[in-house]
C-alpha cells in the first residue's frame, strides 16, 4: 500500500514539474526581449546562467534597453533590489534545505520565488524538500533553454508577449496559492501586498514596490490583524502540526 508520504512527495514532483514548465516557457521572452535590448546571444544567456532570476533579469535588460550601456549603474541597482527577496526566501528555506555547507550552497542557485511556493505549499518535510529541489533544478535548466532559443530565434518569433507566456507563469503561482487562501487572514495578507505593489510599481524603480509590499505583508500578518480572536484559521493549527510530524518508516 503507497503510503502517505509517499503520495505528498509524487505530489511535490507533479507539481514542481507543472512550475518549471510555466516558468521555463516564460523564459523564451526574456532572451528575445534581452537581444532586442542590446545584449548579444552570449551575454544574454551568461545573465539567466549566473543572475537567474526573472524578475532582475527582466529589470536589468529594460533599463539597458531604455538608457543603453550608460544605464548600467541603473540596471544594476534595479536588479539588485529586485533580488533582495531571494535573501528571505533563503531563511524560510534553510530548514527544508537541510544542514551542510555544499548542500546550503548549491541551493542558494535554486532559491527563487517558483521553488519556495512550491516547498512552502506542501505538507510533509520530504514533499517540501521535494518540491524545492525539483522546481528549482527544473526551472534552471528549463529556463537556460529557453533563453538560449529566444535569444537565437527573437526576430522569427516577433514580440514574445502576444503569446501569453507570463500569463503562463502567473496562473502556475495562482494554483499553488489559491488552496491557502482559506482564511481571513491569509486573504488579508495577499491582498494589502497585491494592492501596495500594485499602487507603487508606476512610480518607484523596479525593485522597491515589492520590498515595500513584502513589508506590508509581514506587518499585516505580524499583528493577525484580520483573524478572529480564538479561532484558528482553517487548516491552521493541523497544517503547522503536520509540518513538525517526522517521517517514519514502516506506516501503512
């Protein structure tokens, strides 16, 4: 009989695939948009082998795009600042990690915002290690590929954003986040994010909205402002204490 454990950890796999699928597929627009922007081929794929993250990715090469070799200061600070969430995610994620040197640092190229949702979203500490180390090695490769073939066929392509690619990516994120969405205060949470990332984005520089909505939300779920005195918010209480369950073996 499969047991519990197992399914979480073939759920994680499912799930971890079906993100770096998206997610790669995206990365077809960042080399296409990259060389459009000024970049060569090889420049393009030396930032998604070494920067790896989108989000900078895309920041660096807009600005290049708009203020060319000058703006290099600027890119740099844009993505930078993009970048600093990849450091919280790096805390929530050292004990789904795990302990050793080697092992902490070959996950430091895998901490992206795809392979914490995916970790964060399962239920047993396997499933989470799972779902971490398969997102994040999957998109890697997935979207060195891709930028790899945007860069080489961005003029056969044309404008990568008429096909939909980063509604692509965005509705992976939407079904890993829809399921925790089951109470007050986690809907609270995402929503004073969304509404103060959204309000800033047209005039801060890349990067700072979501550092200041990143802040919101920690405030806002910090002070439990929105959950009811004495009640748990659904899947609450049993989701934390099957979060510190160990794996044993031997279970039916």
């Amino acid at each position: 009989m499969t047991r519990p454990v197992d399914l979480a950890a073939r759920r994680a796999w499912r799930q971890g695939l079906a993100v770096a699928l998206a997610t790669s597929a995206y990365g077809i627009s960042f080399g296409a948009l990259s060389v459009a922007s000024g970049l060569d081929v090889w420049q393009t794929c030396v930032l998604s082998l070494l920067m790896f993250t989108g989000g900078s990715q895309f920041a660096f090469v807009g600005v290049i795009g708009a203020g060319g070799p000058a703006a290099a200061p600027a890119a740099i600070a844009s993505s930078a600042l993009l970048g600093v969430r990849n450091a919280a995610y790096a805390m929530r994620m050292s004990p789904v990690v795990g302990r050793g040197f080697w092992r902490r640092a070959g996950a430091t190229q895998f901490t992206i915002d795809e392979s914490t949702a995916v970790a964060l979203a399962q239920t047993t500490p396997r499933a989470r290690s799972v779902g971490f180390w398969v997102t994040g090695i999957g998109v890697y490769v997935g979207w060195n590929i891709s930028t790899l073939l945007g860069a080489l066929l961005g003029d056969v392509l044309g404008d990568p954003r008429q096909y939909g690619l980063d509604a692509a990516a965005a509705a992976a994120f939407l079904a890993l986040l829809w399921p925790r969405l089951r109470g007050r205060q986690a809907i609270a949470v995402g929503a004073a994010a969304a509404v103060v990332a959204a309000l800033l984005t047209p005039g801060l520089m890349p990067g700072m909205p979501v550092i200041v909505a990143a802040v919101v939300a920690i405030a806002v779920g910090w002070f439990n402002w929105f959950a009811r005195a004495g009640v748990p918010e659904p899947g609450g209480a049993s989701a934390a204490e099957s979060s510190h369950v160990p794996e044993r073996e031997g279970l039916p």
